[in-house]
C-alpha cells in the first residue's frame, strides 16, 4: 500500500515497514545516542519463557482433570483452566518472537503474524478464560484478577489498533504494557506464588495476594520506567518516539506494507 505521509520521521518509522531505495539505511543523526544492547537480557528472557512455558503447559497437555494442578471445581471449570493455561502459553512464546528487533527488522510478516496470534490466539482469549475462572478462583489477590485481565487485552488491542494506523511509537508502548501485564501475571506471579508457598512457607492467603499483585504491577512500572529512559533512542530498528511535525512539513511519499 502506498501511503502519503507528512514528514513521518524517522522517531515513528516501522522497522518492519518496506522502505523506499532512499530510505533503505538508517543512518544515526549526529549527537543521537548509541543503540541499546538487548541481545542478553531478550536471551535471559526467552530462557525463562520457554521453561516457564514447558513446566506449567505440559499437565494441561494431556487433558486429563486429574493432571490439574488446581482441583477443577465444576464440569467446565477444567476446559476453562486448560484453554487459559494453553492459550497464555502461545501469547508467552509470542510475545518472545515480538521482542526480537531481528524478527522486527528481517522479517516483517513473521512480526506481524505472531502478533495477530499473539492477540487473537492468546491475550483475548486466555483474559477472557481467566475472567470464566473468576468465580471458583482462590479468593486472596481476586480483585487483581479482575483488574489484570481486561488491561492486558485492551492494551494488547490499542497496540494493535495503532499499529493499523500506522503509529508505531504508540503501537510499541502499548505493546509493551500488554506484555508487562501478561508476563508480570504469568511468569512473575506464578514464581512469587510458588517459591513463597513452597519454599519460604508464607501463609497461603498472603502469597497468593504478593503473586496476583505484585508481578505485574512492578513489571508494569519498570517497562513504563523504561520507556521513558528509552524514549527518542534507536531500539533495534523501532524508534521510540513520535516526532512533533513541524508546521512547515514537506509531504514526502512512503511504501508501507499492510499490516
Ligand atoms: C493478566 C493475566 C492473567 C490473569 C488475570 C490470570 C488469571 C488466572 C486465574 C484466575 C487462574 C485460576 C487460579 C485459581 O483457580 O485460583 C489462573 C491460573 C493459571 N494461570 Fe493465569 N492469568 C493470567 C495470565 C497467565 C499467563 C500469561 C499464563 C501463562 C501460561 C498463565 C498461566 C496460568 C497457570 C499455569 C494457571 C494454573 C496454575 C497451576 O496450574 O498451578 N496465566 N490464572
């Protein structure tokens, strides 16, 4: 799709957008500073998720109530839990392929497919599965639940949204509160959860309360932390910044693909 554009700059640029021959390069402007290394913390990261993700998925794998680790308490209440867990496990390891700039940048279809999985075959349903749960759900941290859920889904929808508008600084922030919320909920909540049920032996009601809470509210305040820190700097190909336009723009022509 050819598009016109008013001076997009380069601050609100998809790295994943085709480009013109002109624009093929993207050259660093004097005084800018030098990119962020992320290649360590996305590998720590992808560790994480991929062993969270074998560990928690594999009981629900084999669709016997009995493998549960939380006692079904209805007829449905087993597909519910099962559908969640599966369905949280695909946005994880989307959420993995998204954060690559690599995938970003190489390979733009792949981006914007596990994207549309990410959001159709993960966040929405597994938000709306946990939602189904609420009622038989352990009580401590429910208004968490209730609190977590729907912001996950709309910020993964307002990131979608933006990106089919082509305004991808927002398009990446909204993106990145969906993911913290998803990641501080699932990984980090079932770690806080685990290791103070189990292995410091907290009170059950309070560690329960620490997971539905603290995980993603933290991890929510870091990644908005870091966005600001981020802001105006190169992340791999995705700018971080929308530019102000200036009133005297000059319209210049863009090849932007179809999200
Ligand atoms: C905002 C996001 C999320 C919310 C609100 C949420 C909510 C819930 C709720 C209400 C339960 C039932 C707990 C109970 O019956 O007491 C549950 C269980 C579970 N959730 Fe989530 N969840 C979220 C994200 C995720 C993600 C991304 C995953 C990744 C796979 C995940 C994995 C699990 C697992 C594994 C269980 C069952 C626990 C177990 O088997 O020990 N959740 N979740």
């Amino acid at each position: 799709m050819t598009q016109h554009l008013d001076n997009p700059g380069p601050s609100d640029t998809p790295g994943a957008g085709t480009r013109t021959p002109t624009q093929s390069t993207p050259r660093r402007e004097p005084g800018r500073r030098k990119r962020v290394p992320s290649r360590l913390p996305l590998l720590l990261l992808s560790a994480i998720g991929v062993a969270f993700v074998v560990y928690v998925v594999r009981p629900y794998l084999t669709f016997d109530p009995a493998q549960a680790r939380i006692p079904p308490q209805h007829s449905l209440h087993y597909a519910f839990l099962a559908g969640h867990v599966i369905t949280g496990s695909v946005a994880v390891l989307t959420t993995l392929l998204q954060l690559w700039p690599w995938l970003r940048r190489k390979h733009p279809a792949a981006h914007r497919l596990s994207g549309r999985v990410y959001l159709l075959a993960g966040a929405i349903p597994s938000a709306l599965l946990a939602l189904a749960m609420y009622p038989v759900a352990f009580t401590p941290g429910s208004v968490a639940v209730l609190l977590a859920a729907p912001l996950w889904t709309i910020a993964a929808v307002l990131g979608w949204v933006r990106a089919r508008q082509h305004r991808y600084a927002e398009h990446r922030r909204w993106m990145v509160y969906s993911f913290a919320i998803m990641w501080g909920f699932g990984v980090w909540g079932f770690a806080i959860g685990n290791i103070g049920m189990h292995w410091l032996g907290v009170n059950p009601f309070i560690a329960v309360e620490a997971a539905r809470w603290v995980g993603w509210v933290g991890t929510l305040l870091i990644a908005h932390w870091w966005l600001e820190r981020s802001a105006g700097r190169n992340l791999g190909g995705v700018t971080t910044r929308a530019r102000k336009t200036p009133a005297t723009a000059t319209t210049v022509q863009l090849t932007v693909p179809d999200l």
